[in-house]
C-alpha cells in the first residue's frame, strides 16, 4: 500500500502534435501509457465511467420512451388513480439534496479532509437510502391500491422504469458505503480522490435522471 | 539523399525494470494470484489482450461450424420442393439459431478478436485500458453463446421466434416452449459483454495511443473498430431494453408485448431495430477496415484519401442511427414515415460508395500482388457492392414492400454479411495469422480457400435474388412445386456446400500450416512478411505479451512504412531500411504487466446459472447470484494490477500497471464493486 | 401438393439485358428455367403493382449500370496494374495519398443519383398511400395461424358481418346480414379499386398479392390499409410475408379477379344462407358437423342462431357457410377441385368440378399430419378422432355447401 502517489499531472501535454520528435520535448516519455498522459485528460476510470454513462443514458431513454408509449394505452388503474405527488416530491427532493452532500464529499477528500468525507459520504447514502425507503413505501402503498406489476400496461412500464432506476440508486448506496469503509480503514486517502469522484459522476447522473423521471412519469398528465 | 527524418530509437520509451511476471499476491485470501504464460491455466486466467483476441477468434470460429451447420441443415430441406427432411418445427428453430449463431456468436466476436488483438498493437499500447474487464468482456461472450445454445438440450427445443423476435409470437401462447427465455437472457448476457468491451476499447483508443499518435494518424483498422464501439456503446442497451421487456412478459407475466391488454407490437419493432440497424454497421465496419489495411499494403501505396475513409465511416456511424424503420416499410408505420427513412436509407448509401471507389482509387497505379489476403479483399469490394446495390433498391420503399421478407433480402444482407463482413474477416485472418502466431498460413491453400468459397457464396445467395424476386418468402420451411422455385434452390444447397467445402480447406490450412511450423527446415516469415504499413508489424512475430519493447514514437500515419522507405532528392521512393532493422525484437524480458486473475471467468460463469435458474430454478438462480457477488467482491478486491508484484517498492509512479489497469469502467452488473479497484492499490 | 396453372401476367416483354448482363440473372430466360413462376414480382397485373415495378425497374437499371462500372473498373484495376513477373519490387508506385477533388465529386456523384431516385420514391410513396374513394370494395383482411379471412362491407355501413359481430347483445344485428364473410380466398372485381383493411387475430402476418400490390403487415391491434386492383380477370396467388410461427410457409392466399357480372352473382350466393342438405349422406355429415365441427366453424343457418359465444370461438376458424364455392382450403394450400387431367387447379372456372377428394379426406382424417399446426395450444384444427363413416358423410355435407 503506498500512501503517496502522483496526482493527475496537470502540465503534462495531452496530445503530442508535431511532425518531428522534437515535439516530444518536455513530454514525460517515462510515463507514457501510464495513465498519466491521456489524450483526452482524463484518466481511463474517469473516461470509462463516462462512456458507461453515456450508454446508460440510452437504457432509461428506451425504458422512458416504453413508458411513455405504454401510459394511456391499457384500461384499469391509471397515473392519476395511484400517484401521491407531494410525497414523491419530498422523496425527489431528498434525491437531490443527496446531491448536494456528494459535492460536499468529493470536496472534502480533495482537501484530504477523511472526517468529512465520511460524513457526507455517510449523509448521501443516508439521503440516497431514504429515496429508497420512499420508493419501497410508494411501491407497496400501489400495490395495496390493486395496481401489481401485472395489472396492466401502465403498471408494468411503471414500476419497469422506475424499478430500474431504484436498482441504479441502490447500486450507487452500495458504492458509497463501500468508499465509507475504505475510508474508515484508510484505504481511501486524497490520492484517491478521483475514485470519490467517479462515483459521484454516477450518483450525480442517477439523480439527474430521476429528475426526468419525476418530470415525464409524474409531473406531465 | 536527403532522407526523411526518423526518430531514433532513444527517444523511446524505456519502462521500469523489473521481473517480468508478478509474484503471486494474495487475493481474499482464498486464492494465489495465478502466474506464468503457458499451459492451459495461462489462457483461461489471462488479460493479455492478444489471447484473448485470439480466443474470441476461436469461439467465433467454433460457433462458425454450429451455426454452419444448422445452415446446411436448413438447404439441404430446401434443395427441392415439398420436402419433410426436418419439421416446420425444427426448420423454424434452425433459421433462428442460425441467424443469432451468426449475427451475435460469429460476425460480432470475430470483430471484437480483431479489435481486441489490434487496437493496442495499432495504437502502440501495452495492452487495452481495463485488461481484466477484457477478460470479462470475452468470458462473458462465451458464457453467453453457450447459455443460448444450451437451449437445443434443456430449453425444450431453442429459439424458434427469428432472431428479430417480433412481437407478439415470441409470447409465451405463441411460443411455448423455453427457447425464447434462452434467447432474451443470452443475448442480453453477450449484450454486456459488447457494451463492457465497447467501454474499454474506446477508452483505449482516446487514452492509449503512442506519443505522436494523432487521431488522424491511427490506422484505419483502429478508426473503424472506433466507429463500431461507439455503436455498440449506445445501440447495446437499446436492445437490453428490449430483451428485459421481452424476459419480464415471458417469466413475470408483464404486458409489454401483450394485444390483449392493449399493447402494440410495433414497440419491439422501433427497439428492435434502433438496435438493429447500427447493429449491421457494427459487423461491416470492422471488415472495411481490415481491407482499408490490406489493399495499401499489397497495392504498395498508401490508403487513397485517408480522411474521407474515416470520415465517411464516421459519417456512416451516425446516419445508422436514422434508417432503422427502412425494415419497417411493410409494416404500416404510414407514408410520411417511410418516404422519411427511404430518404435517409438512401442517403447513408453515399459513405459506403465512398468507400469503394477510395479503395478502387487505392489499388489504381499501385502494384498490386494478389496474395490471399488481397485476393479476398478485393472479394470483399466485389461482392460488397453487390449487397450495397440491393441495398439501395430496398431503400426505394415500394420496391422493398415487394421485396422485404423474400428472398431477395436473404440474398440482399448475406451479400453484406458473408460477402462483406466475412470476405474482409478471412483475409483478415490470413494477413495477421503470422502476428498472432508466427508463421503464416499456406497460400497455395488460402487460393483455393477464396476461389472456391467465392464459387459457393455466388452459387448459394446469387440465385436468391432471383427467388425473392419470384416471390418465394423467407422463413419458410418448404416450397411447393410449381413456382419456379425448384432450380434456383437447388443451385443454392450445392453452393452451400461449396461454402462448407471451402472452410474445410480454411480449418485443414490451419492445420497444416501449423504441422509446417514444427518441421526443422521451416523459417519464421519474420516481424513483416507482408511489407506493411503500420506499427502492429514493428514488433516480432508472434507478438510478444509486451507488444512493444519501447513504445513506438509516432510521426507519421504508416509510421512503420515511413521507417522502411524514403524519399530522395529527386522523388524517389527507396527503401531505407530492412523490416528487421526497425522492427523490435520483442525479447524484453523487463516488462511489467498486467497479472492475470481467476475472476473475470468465474464471475462470468455465473451469468448462465442465473439465466439457467430464472427459467427453471431460482434456487440455482441465487446459487449463481452468490457466485457473481463472490466474484465481483473478489474482482474488486484484487488490486487490478500487482502492486508488489514485480518492482516491490518503490516509486508509486511506475506502480501502476502500464495500462493503468484499474478496471474502473462500470458496467451494469459490476460497477459498484469494481469501483473500488482503485481504492486498493 | 399441387401445382398452380400460370394465369398470370403472360406477355409482357421485358428488356432485361442489362440486368443479365449485371449478373442479377434476371432475365426471362433466367426466371423461366422452372416454367411457370405465379407469384413473381416482376409481371404486375394491377395499377399499385405496375407503379412499383416502374420504379423498380428504374432502380434496377441504375443499380446495374453502377454495378457494371464498379466491378468492371475493380477487375480493370486490378488486372491492370497487376505486379509484373519482372518487377522485383525495388521500385515503388507513386505514394498518391488521396486528391480531394476527385474525391467530393465521388461523394457528391452518388448523392445526386439518389436525390434523384428519392424524388420518384417519395412520389411513388405517396401515391400508393392515397384513398381510392368511396366507390372502392371495402374489405377486411384477417390474418390469424395460418389463414385468412375476409370480411366484406358491401353495403357500405361500416361495418362488417363477422365472427364477433353475430354474437349476442350486438345492437342492431341486422345491419350485418347484408353483408359477407369468407375464408382463404377473396373474390374481387376486376377493374375496380379495392380497399384493404388489414388486421390480425394472434400475431403478425403480412399481406401479399405480388402481382396487385406490395405487401402490409397485419398487426393484431392495429388496422392497415393497402388498396388493390386488377386489371384484367384472374386468380392471382400470394403467400404471407411476416414469419408467424410453425406453419408460416403454409399460409397462403388466392384472389380471384371476376369480371362485374359474374361478382355479383357471387356476391348474391354468398348473402344467401348455406344450402340444405339433401341426400341422407349430407344430412348425416351436417349431425357430424353440429356435433364436431360448430364450436369452431361457422354454418349461416345452422350454428349462428345457436351461436352464444361461450362454445363458438369466433373466427377460431374459417366460416365454411360456402365452402364448396372455394378453390382452396386449409391456408390456401390444398386444392378442393381437380380437372380431367388429374392436375391440380384453381382457376375460378374449374372450382365445382371433380373433387379431390383423397386430399379432403386425409385432412379430415388427420389435419396436423396435414399442415404443421399447434393444435394442442388451440392453434390450428385438431385430429378429431373422426370415423371413415363420419369422413364420408362430412365430405357430402361440405361440397354441398357451395
């Protein structure tokens, strides 16, 4: 285990240009390929947890656009017959706040605060956790009003949807509470801090979609 | 003379001494970290990503013979009219099989063996940016196939609903028995082995690339393989999508694709093929590039317009986006929509002649030597242009109204897929044979491999233009006499046999040329029996694990070429340099790498046990969950690459893998766990 | 199985040189090796289908002169600049590294070729999209595993006589008697717009009388429209597109073209109610078949006054009121009539000769051994166990019903 370690280093050249060798004056051959020297400044976690969210971001557009087709083609139990907006409001807004703690997290580990960053760490999933509850209550609360995942088009495509971004949220939870332990057994040191960061990357895009989600699936009639 | 200017080799990079393989480090404590390149423990744990290109090579090519098979099974019951060789039912189980075989288990791994193998060699990398996620990619393919092809032994008959699945008579009422479930869960098991791929390849190709290497300045190969991830980057979970919708009305009696409750069935239709259609580009674009590398090399000129080749294939990876209801003009989505994607249809035809006329323009004034790698690259333009034409009359949507769903599709996208996708595949084969494994495959054979398989490809789907035309639908397991189908089926079984013919000559080829290999007198082809052009051939045949003894320093695009020939006062073009003068020898033994790991195969083995236990058991359901829980803490506890391993202590800055492998990307079932490979280094 | 007499499309001389000579094996004589091809794509006999063959002829002609160029040219270019015996390789080609005005004006050649052709495309869209008006047959197309139905609105009202509209609590039934359903086979006017309406029961199936028209889909949920006509009188054959499970390549479907006159005689037997039987054989299959056939089948005048809805599975199963006015049966895939040769036919003029009996009775017998169907999961007709005696009896009763 080695408590030092480089950072990313900021004035290394990105992209060697230039049609002679001399261009590679200053470049720290030494480390080429190490991670260090990315062409697109980005280390190979941070670039991949980008990709993968991009590509998440074609999973909910189907799921959303399943949905959105499914809504008001079947009979029975509708959006309007089970939807408690104002406790799926509170429960958003916890989403969001949570949020707010993992900017909190992430700037606590960069200025090697490790008290803090445990507490926001342990706030977000706290918050993160409550979302869930919610969601578990919500779910159970339409379930006692005759709407299972069967019933019919919109209840599938519903609890689809947002099951999906439920188990999203409860991936997320995992990932910050094992960043907790980490850190409780000092594993996770401000070296590390672009790890806090991925996985803010991935907690940050989860609440924006559930933004979209409260807006197109609640919100809109 | 005035030479151009070469890098010398000082400027390389010179990596951190060290022994070559790591110590063994203890992992959970449970197992020792596995070590040493031979025996068969070496290929089922590596993250070296040559062998693992090579075995998705050899999966392909094995699934190549299942789903070969099912296709001779298939033209011998349609060699004459009114035969009952096999039941409607088995015939229907068989074009599902073969067409899945080939599509997900044969065409797509045989672009990501070449991918995989490639891309870091291309690039002048140690090896991809997650080496274990790699591993993972490949196991999870291979898991995947086997998961789906299982369902010919447990599922109470396999697939039977095409691979394009429509709705609704894949439901449970229309197709009872499992094979079905096989098909959701194993594509979408294979569907996370291309996106988790996808992931690390892109971000090895935007990250890893030698110092001087520009975009502009990347072999083709690599530009198009670029394209295809991107591809498969987003049109994967669209078809994830899909097949959740699809597995939660079959297992947990969902109504997505059910009538009755009010569902339309054009919904699988627009998923389907907003994934379907990238889906071709991503099995064609590999195979152009592959002859966008062979035809300079044996033309013995540079690729004519470089950037309108990328570009275009760029162009093409976009406007693939937005033809997809071009499959869809019979199926009553309205006129203004179909006048829309017959427009566009058209209009992506223009990259792809692109293409054509720039590798025409390529061998123009060039020299050409019709090796087999030529001889099927040229039979890759060839036959290619004849699917592109078909291609263009299906854009014309009233034209497709008579032909979709005939033979003349068939026809149409095996000209594509086997005369395109698989031409360009072979000859890949036999061009980078000696770089994977250091000696060349014969070429008296690898001739008669192209004639006759040329032969037996124009004989089997030339005749099906005509029989679509005519009006014989596909998918149906026998014709009746009578309406002028019986010769033109009948030419196409012998054809299809041919084709079978000419890969017995491929597999005998293989073999022997290996047998040759052993004997005394033989001499090795040495790092470039071809005379290329790219850096791939600056290292030693067969590569070596570290690829490269120093890191390339890249100026040029055709970087090795230009460290082979320059250019006199007077415009004249003369080799400066023998290969081997330039090539590196590949004998480091210093070179620090990735450690192979048990758990990408082992978290792999247990996504067909969950699939395996949703269908019949959940006990082995939670059984195989437990499993890949176990895996993934192990994957994620395991430091991606060996701290102590190699260097012991000292300075961080070279603890890093070369590669940086920490096997961060998430991917929809481990992201949470191997988030925290980072954390452990 | 039987053979189809070519009725279609005789003589129409086409060019296809340059299609022969681009290797698509077009040509006539190419297409005739096999004689008779009554389904082809190429020989339209109504207005939508000769329109798309314009088009696709002009699409083939420009598909072929590209094709010339381009594999004449890869083939010149590659003989041409072949590695001579004597060169020794030393001496390398110019090292032409692209020219990017040749280069546009190869992207922008093929560009303006299918502008070009997507101007006629759209246009070709379009009107093969439009209505023909109120004068138009209407008719409902029906795909279910593995046949067809048709269902006719002849008095224009909007609404068809069918399976489900028969049924109990129906408000105003007798709007329906004035029109007509029948199975397998649809007889239309020659010379007149027709208007498809195309459905599905079950799953999805696609329409297609190559020589009227392209093909649509019939989506269960959804109602397409496709318009037909032909020109001339005829029968013309066709066969579902859309692979719709085990007997997929079993589905098929006839229409005969009548001449004005002779539809409206058959339109008149076809609103009249099924024949009595009247012979004691025709009486006795008619027990067979109350007792068999009726919790499937439809007989006007003998099950749809009983119809309740509970044991008859409305369109479960072809309407058999005027069976023996049908060339076909069975998905259109066995001939009920064969002529003095011994050939099968299905020429409107022949339908109500000579039995083929042998055929009729081995469905009876066995219709599963028939046609590949799924009889056990209530798709397709099950083995009914029926006696040589009842076979008889019921073959009586059904070339009755004509």
């Amino acid at each position: 285990m080695t408590d030092t370690a480089p950072a990313q280093a900021a004035d290394t050249p990105t992209e060697a240009t230039g049609p002679a060798p001399d261009h590679l004056d200053g470049v720290d051959l030494e480390s080429w390929g190490l991670g260090t020297n990315n062409a697109t400044g980005l280390s190979n976690n941070k670039l991949g947890m980008w990709l993968f969210l991009g590509s998440d971001c074609l999973l909910f557009g189907a799921l959303i656009s399943t949905y959105l087709l499914m809504r008001h083609r079947g009979t029975g139990i509708g959006p309007e017959d089970v939807f408690d907006i104002p406790f799926t409001s509170v429960s958003s807004f916890v989403l969001l706040m949570s949020s707010m703690s993992m900017v909190f997290a992430v700037s606590s580990i960069a200025r090697g605060d490790d008290q803090k960053l445990r507490l926001w760490l342990l706030v977000t999933s706290l918050l993160g956790g409550t979302f869930i509850a919610g969601q578990v209550y919500e779910f159970t609360s339409f379930y006692r009003e005759g709407m299972g995942y069967t019933t019919n088009l919109f209840s599938s495509a519903f609890y689809s949807l947002t099951g999906f971004h439920g188990v999203h949220v409860s991936v997320g939870i995992i990932m910050l509470m094992s960043l907790f332990v980490l850190s409780l057994t000092g594993r996770l040191k401000q070296d590390r801090a672009e790890t806090v960061e991925i996985v803010g990357l991935y907690w940050h895009f989860v609440d924006i979609v559930w933004v979209l989600i409260f807006t197109i699936v609640y919100l809109i009639p | 003379m005035a030479i151009v200017e070469r890098p010398s080799t000082s400027e390389t990079l010179e990596l951190e001494a060290g022994p070559r393989h790591a110590t063994p480090e203890d992992a959970l404590g449970v197992f020792k970290r596995p070590q040493g390149d031979t025996g068969w423990r070496s290929w089922l744990f590596t993250v070296d990503h040559k062998r693992i290109g090579i075995m998705y090579g050899a999966a392909a090519l094995f699934f190549f013979l299942v789903g070969g098979i099912e296709a001779l099974i298939i033209r011998t019951q349609l060699a004459a009219p009114d035969q009952a060789l096999i039941s409607a039912d088995l015939y229907n189980q068989l074009f599902t099989m073969h067409g899945v075989t080939m599509i997900f288990l044969v065409v797509m791994p045989i672009g990501a063996a070449f991918a995989n193998f490639l891309i870091p060699l291309q690039i002048g990398a140690r090896d991809v940016a997650f080496p274990r996620l790699n591993a993972f990619s490949f196991w999870c393919f291979l898991f995947g196939g086997v998961f789906f092809n299982s369902s010919w032994f447990i599922g109470g008959g396999a697939a039977d609903g095409g691979w394009f699945a429509y709705a609704p008579n894949t439901s449970v009422i229309f197709s009872p028995s499992h094979g079905m479930d096989f098909y959701a869960i194993g594509l979408q098991i294979t569907g996370i082995a291309s996106l988790v791929g996808a992931i690390n390849l892109i971000a090895t190709v935007l990250n890893m690339r030698a110092p001087g290497m520009t975009l502009m300045k990347m072999p083709v190969f690599t530009w198009m393989s670029l394209v295809t991830q991107f591809l498969l980057l987003f049109a994967m979970p669209v078809i994830s999508v899909a097949l959740f919708l699809l597995t939660f009305d079959r297992l947990f009696d969902a109504n997505f694709f059910d009538v009755s409750a009010g569902a339309d069935p054009l919904l699988w239709e627009h998923l389907f093929w907003i994934f379907g259609h990238p889906e071709v580009y991503i099995m064609i674009l590999p195979a152009f590039g592959i002859v966008s590398e062979t035809i300079p090399v044996f033309s013995r000129k540079p690729i004519f317009g470089y950037e309108f080749i990328v570009f275009s294939g760029a162009a093409i990876g976009f406007m693939g986006w937005g033809v997809w209801a071009h499959h869809m003009f019979a199926s009553g989505i309205g006129p203004i929509s179909v006048a829309a994607f017959a427009v566009s249809t058209m209009f992506i035809a223009v990259p792809t002649g692109v293409k054509i006329l720039n590798w025409m323009a390529t061998m123009w004034g060039g020299k050409l030597s019709f090796t087999t790698p030529m001889l099927f690259s040229i039979g890759l333009v060839t036959m290619f242009t004849i699917g592109g034409l078909s291609g263009v009359s299906h854009a014309v949507a009233p034209a497709d109204t008579q032909q979709t769903d005939t033979y003349y599709i068939v026809a149409h996208f095996h000209y594509v897929l086997f005369g395109g996708a698989l031409f360009g595949f072979v000859g890949g084969f036999y061009y980078w044979w000696p770089k994977a494994f250091g000696h060349m495959l014969r070429e008296g054979l690898g001739k008669a491999h192209f004639w006759v398989m040329l032969l037996g490809f124009n004989l089997t789907f030339g005749p099906m233009h005509v029989l679509g035309l005519q009006g014989m639908p596909r998918r149906t397991h026998s014709y009746f006499d009578g309406y002028g189908f019986n010769v033109w089926n009948l030419v196409s079984t012998i054809g299809a046999f041919l084709i079978a013919l000419s890969f017995l000559i491929f597999f005998w080829n293989i073999w022997v040329s290996k047998r040759d290999a052993k004997k005394p007198e033989w001499v090795s082809p040495g790092p470039d029996p071809w005379d290329a052009r790219s850096i791939e051939w600056m290292t030693a045949s067969p590569a070596p694990s570290h690829n490269f003894d120093h890191v390339p320093v890249v100026t040029h695009r055709d970087e090795f070429w230009y460290r082979k020939y320059g250019e006199t006062d007077d415009h004249r073009i003369v080799r400066i340099a023998a290969a081997e003068d330039v090539a590196q020898t590949g004998d480091r033994t210093d070179v620090h790498l990735p450690a192979p790991s048990y758990w990408p195969i082992l978290l792999c083995a247990s996504f067909p046990l969950i699939g395996w236990g949703l269908i019949f058991n959940l006990g082995i359901a939670f059984a195989g969950g437990a499993l890949a829980l176990l895996a993934l803490y192990g994957l994620a506890m395991e430091p991606a690459d060996d701290p102590d391993g190699g260097h012991g202590h000292h300075d961080d800055h070279v603890d890093h893998s070369p590669t940086d492998g920490s096997d961060a990307a998430a991917s929809p079932t481990d992201g949470d766990a191997d988030k925290e490979a980072t954390l452990v280094d | 199985m039987h053979r189809f007499r070519s009725v279609v499309g005789s003589a129409r001389v086409r060019s296809f040189g340059l299609l022969a000579l681009a290797g698509l094996v077009l040509s006539g004589c190419a297409m005739s090796l096999d004689g008779d091809t009554p389904q082809t794509t190429l020989e339209p006999e109504g207005p939508a289908a000769s329109k798309i063959d314009g088009l696709s002829d002009l699409t083939f002609i420009i598909a072929a002169v590209v094709f010339v160029l381009v594999e004449v040219g890869v083939l010149f270019v590659a003989w041409k600049f072949r590695k001579r015996k004597d060169d020794t390789g030393d001496e390398l080609p110019e090292q032409l590294h692209g020219n990017t005005k040749l280069e546009i004006g190869w992207t922008a050649l093929p560009a303006v070729i299918l502008a070009f052709l997507a101007v006629f495309t759209v246009s070709t869209i379009l009107d093969l999209a439009e209505d023909p008006g109120e004068e138009a047959t209407r008719i409902r197309v029906v795909g279910q595993q593995w046949w067809w139905s048709y269902d006719y609105d002849l008095d224009g009202d909007g609404v068809y006589a069918d399976g489900d509209v028969v049924a109990p609590g129906i408000e105003n039934p007798e709007e329906y008697e004035t029109d007509i359903e029948v199975a397998n086979e649809m007889v239309i006017p020659a010379g007149k717009p027709v208007y498809l309406e195309i459905e599905s029961r079950d799953v999805i199936h696609s329409f297609w009388i190559p020589a009227l028209n392209g093909k649509k889909d019939a989506v269960p949920g959804r109602t397409h429209y496709l318009s037909l006509e032909a020109d001339e009188p005829g029968t013309y054959v066709g066969q579902c597109t859309e692979y719709c499970g085990l007997s997929h390549a079993y589905m098929r479907m006839v229409v005969h073209a009548l001449p004005e006159d002779e539809y409206e005689a058959w339109v008149e037997e076809q609103l009249a109610p099924a024949n009595e039987p009247e012979t004691a054989e025709e009486q006795a299959g008619l027990e067979v078949f109350e007792g068999r056939c009726a919790s499937c089948h439809l007989v006007e005048g003998v099950n749809d006054d009983t119809y309740d809805g509970a044991t008859v599975v409305p369109g479960a199963a072809p309407n058999l009121t005027h069976f023996a006015s049908r060339g076909t049966y069975a998905g259109s895939i066995f001939n009920l009539w064969q002529d003095t040769n011994g050939n099968d036919v299905i020429e409107w003029a022949e339908i109500g000769g000579e039995l083929n009996r042998n055929q009729l009775e081995a469905w009876l017998r066995n219709p599963p051994a028939e046609k590949p169907m799924a009889a056990d999961e209530n798709r397709g007709m099950p083995n009914l166990g029926l006696s040589e005696a009842d076979i008889d009896s019921l073959v009586a009763y059904l070339t009755s019903l004509d």
